[in-house]
C-alpha cells in the first residue's frame, strides 16, 4: 500500500526555467524574533534588579575552598547512623517509585489517546498528570507532612506522586507511538478491550516501560536524599544541621553517601538497560 | 471441521453487499456504489490500483470502516445497523490476514497463535501461553503443525523471516476457527517464493475448512494462478466481476493504468487532486 502513486511523479514537461531558485536566506519569522528579545530582555532587566554584587561572588571560591579543608576528611563516627539514614532513603526511593509506577499504569492507559476509554477523560488526566509533575518534590513533601505527620511516610507519597506525574506521561506516550497493526489484529479476532491491552499493547511497551521505570528510580533515590531537609524521612535531614553547625565532615560523609548510592543506581539501571536492549542495539551504527 | 454452506446456518451468499458508498471526512470518495454477492464457500479475488477501495470495501464488511450509505450483510449480520456486540460477534467469524502481517513481535510465535482465539475463549488466561489452558495451547500447535511451523513454537515472532511471521498469522487466524477470511494483500510485503508459499497454504486452509475467501492482490500473475472468481474495483466501482478464465491478460494490466500513463491524457482536469488515491487511503487508515 506504500506504494508511491504514479501520478505524483509526474515530470513538469518544459517547465525547467520557469521555477525560481529558493534564496539562500529568509527572515527569521516575527514570532522567533519576538521569543528571543523577550528572553534576552528578561535575562538584563533580571540582572540589573537582582543588584548582583560581584565581591560577593568573588569570595565564593575561598569559602568552598574552607569548606572543602575543613570537610577532610570526613567524619566516619557517626557512619552507622548516617548509613542507616541512607537505607531509609534508599527504601523511601524503592517503595515511592513501585507506587507511582503502578498507579501509571492504569493512569497512562487511560491518558493514551489510543487506548483511552473516553477521549474527554484521556485530556484529563493529562492536565493531572501534568500538574503531579509540575509541583516540584519537595513542595509534595512539604505538603504531605503537613497531611500524614513528619516522617518516612510523607517521603513515600511525594515520591510517588513525583513519580506517578512523570512516568504516567512517558508511559502514555509511549502507548501511543505503538504500532496500530498488532493491535488491530488482536481487536479483529473479537478480543475484548483488556485482552488487546495485554495482548498487544503491553508486550510492545514493556522494555520501554522497565527503562522509564528505573529512571524513576535513580530519579527518586536523588530526589529522595533532600526530602529530609523538610521532614519527610531520610538522610536530608542531617545534611541541613550539618552545614547550619558547621559540622563540614559530616556534611562531606554524607554527601559521599549520597553519591555512591546515586552512582550505584545509575549503574543498576543502564546494565538492565543493556541486557534488555541486547547487543545488537548497542553496537555503533554510524 | 469442513461444513457444508447449509451447515453454517444460513442458506445463500453469505456477502451482501448493495450500493456500499464510504465518503471520508475529507470528502474522499473512496467507494461509489458497489453491489458485490459472495457464496459461501467461494474465493473471490479482489484486484485494483491503489486507492481503487479495495481495502475500504474490506473494512466495511466488519465496520472497520463505517459505511457511509448502502447495505451490508455478512454472515447473516447486518453490518451497518448491528450493534456493537453483534459486530464484535460478526469479527469473532471473520479472520483477516494483513499486509502488514501484524503479529506481535515481542511475543512468542505460540502466544501469537493462542491470541488467535481470544474472541471466542476470551479468559485472561488465554493472554499468555504460559497459563493458557491445555485445550488452546494443544490447539494451537496444531494450527503451527498445519503451517509447518510447530518447530519454532517458542521463538520471539520478531525472530521470523517475513515469509513464516505470515504463515503464523495464518496460524492465528485458524485459531480463530473463522468462517470468512479477509486478506488484504497478504503477500505484498514478501519475496516471490515466500509469497507462493503463503498463498498456497491460503488457498489450502480454506479449502480444507470450506472457508470464504477475499483476497485482494496486487500481483497480476498470482492472480491468474490462483484467482478463480474475480472482482476489480476502479475508482470506488466494481468494473469487473467475472470468473478469472475468461479476462484477457489486457485487461488485467488496464486496472492498474493511470491517467498519466495513457498518452492521451483525458483525465488532464484531474490533476488539481494529485494524490486522491493517497488521501483516500490514510482515511481508510484511520
């Protein structure tokens, strides 16, 4: 059926003079034009108002210097506790981010145009989808400790709200850039709504699905590791004291904790990813 | 399994099809008037350039495609007054085989072929060959035995050559236990061998199953070899409807003749509308 149509490549008989060479350049349209002054505009007017003192931002570099001297090295006393900090995190990260992938699931079904059950409904929940994701995390947890209490609890449901509003929409999107054969002749044979769905829609979208998924996670895991600067449970709640009482050692531990565990998860993910991609994916192409 | 026309229930053709015009959305006329009677039991070959309404008079007959005016029966339902449940039942009754071959790639070939059955044994069981129940996976290798394909049961379908993914498309379609078959260009996107060996297993099936068929073909020589009735649409009309003996190898080429070939151009006013068979197909599409 891709089959070029004939008629379309109609030569133009005679006709070879008469068409003009395009310019080499346009004017930019107006609209370009206008979005660029305006950000360039903001940008001056932001920087003269800000009243920016340059002293200020010179003395940066010494402080971080102090900082850095008086971090090394860094404090191991208090390991076990900060580590036992870092597991909670860890675990808020893990338990958030199953809850927000699973409520995607059903949350991107419906928000997919293509397998959404009533168009009015998939607009929806793309407007909730996008305002979970567009409060930061850390407003989530401000508000859910004032909802559920201080604690590890607030942390898991700003989790999974953070996670619910980005991997819902990536997860629909993904839907619906599956191919419409598979599915068509899955629906063909008299199969129900749910049986394309599973039969079709979710074996096409699974890989997908898993690479989004432990995104989520390393996403999570950093965001995870501040959520305790607002009382929602984890190691962030020692790095605000620790840096307020100067106590620059224990800051730097626990800054290296974070970014170990940060690195592992980073690690984790793209060696699933690899696996799941097979070999021949990843081979260079160019 | 072979039945008897009476022993379907229904005495008679079991395509009716009168004054079936399709006008899409944007004003394509895909097809003008078409009256088509199918006996039960009979192969017809569909033939006609691209954008002739082959597909579109396809699709109607299991209201792919919403017919804009005219009657349809097919099996004893009329299509375009049905309700949802009788179409759903209608498509249950009617296996159709794609250009596209549409199996699911990430799926294993024998859970492709169980999803064959997934309209008539709809249980969520059925999703996945690994908790299907005996009597459908049982089923299903038969149909892959019947395909001479029961050795590549457990592959991923992506792993198939073209010319076997089709061949477990039809697999699946026999799982359907169909009465009708609609194949749409089935062998379009395969090689030459690969394609006989496609259509003679086709014509094979439904012989054995005493099945109806309506097959469209782009390849004028498969045609001749196993067309035995044949319909040609032109321009949304059916322009011939006669047994395949009796056309003349000039006429058959004539189909595919566009105004731009014939070197007398007398379709020359046509030429404000350069792609209407193109437009009229990304409407069927839809």
């Amino acid at each position: 059926m891709s089959a070029p149509v004939s008629n379309a490549v109609r030569p133009v008989s005679g006709a070879a003079g008469q068409h003009e060479l395009p310019p080499r350049f346009r004017a930019p349209r107006w609209s370009s034009v206008l979005v660029l002054a305006v950000m360039l505009g903001l940008s001056v007017q932001g920087l003269l108002r800000m009243d920016i003192s340059w002293s200020r931002a010179m003395q940066g570099p010494s402080n971080v210097w102090d900082f850095f001297m008086n971090s090394v090295p860094p404090n191991v006393g208090r390991f076990e506790n900060l580590a036992l900090l870092m597991l909670e995190t860890l675990e808020i990260a893990l338990i958030g981010t199953i809850i927000g992938v699973v409520l995607s699931l059903p949350a991107a079904l419906i928000a997919a145009r293509n397998t959404t059950p009533w168009l009015p409904l998939a607009w929806f929940m793309r407007l909730v989808l996008t305002t979970l994701r567009s409060v930061p995390d850390l407003v989530w947890a401000l508000i859910f400790v004032m909802a559920v209490g201080l604690g590890p609890l607030a942390g898991i449901l700003a989790i999974a709200v953070d996670v619910l509003g980005f991997a819902g929409r990536f997860f629909a999107e993904r839907i619906e850039e599956i191919e419409r054969g598979p599915m068509d002749a899955v629906r063909s044979t008299g199969a129900s709504g749910a049986a394309v769905v599973v039969g079709a829609v979710l074996p096409a979208a699974f890989a997908s699905f898993t690479a989004t998924s432990l995104y989520c996670l390393e996403k999570s895991i950093r965001g995870a590791t501040i959520l305790g600067m607002v009382g929602a449970g984890g190691i962030g709640m020692e790095l605000t004291p620790a840096f307020n009482l100067r106590q620059y050692d224990t800051a730097l531990m626990i800054i290296i904790l974070i970014l170990v565990v940060v690195l592992a998860a980073e690690q984790l993910s793209s060696t699933v990813r690899k696996r799941m991609l097979g070999a021949d994916q990843l081979t260079r192409a160019m | 399994m072979t039945l008897s026309p009476a022993e379907h229930g229904y005495s008679g053709p079991v395509i009716e099809v009168a004054g079936l015009v399709k006008e899409f959305s944007n004003g394509t006329r895909a097809l003008q008037g078409v009256d088509l009677r199918v006996q039960s039991g009979e192969t017809v070959v569909l033939l006609g350039a691209n954008g002739s309404g082959k597909s579109t008079l396809q699709k109607c007959l299991t209201r792919l495609v919403a017919p804009t005016s005219g009657t349809v029966r097919v099996l004893g339902t009329e299509v375009t007054t049905a309700s949802k449940r009788e179409i759903t039942r209608l498509r249950c009754d009617v296996g159709v085989v794609f250009q596209k071959i549409n199996l699911v790639r990430e799926l294993s070939v024998l859970t492709n072929v169980i999803h064959g059955s997934l309209g008539r044994a709809g249980s969520p069981r059925n999703w996945f060959a690994m908790t299907a129940r005996s009597e459908q996976r049982d089923e299903a290798m038969e149909a892959l035995e019947r395909v001479g394909l029961a050795h590549v049961a457990s592959r991923r379908a992506e792993q198939l050559s073209g010319g076997q993914q089709q061949r477990v498309a039809i697999a699946r379609t026999l799982m359907q236990r169909p009465k009708m078959i609609l194949a749409d260009e089935p062998v379009a996107a395969l090689d030459p061998r690969a394609g006989r060996q496609v259509m003679d297993l086709l014509w094979q099936v439904t012989e054995e199953e005493g099945l109806t068929l309506i097959c469209t073909l782009h390849q004028l020589e498969l045609a001749r070899i196993y067309g035995h009735r044949m319909v040609a649409l032109r321009e949304g009309r059916v322009d011939m409807d006669t047994y395949m003996h009796q056309v003349e190898d000039e006429q058959l080429e004539g189909l595919y003749t566009e105004e731009d070939e014939a070197p007398h151009a007398q379709h020359a006013d046509q030429h404000e509308h350069p792609e209407p068979s193109l437009t009229n197909l990304s409407g069927a599409a839809r």
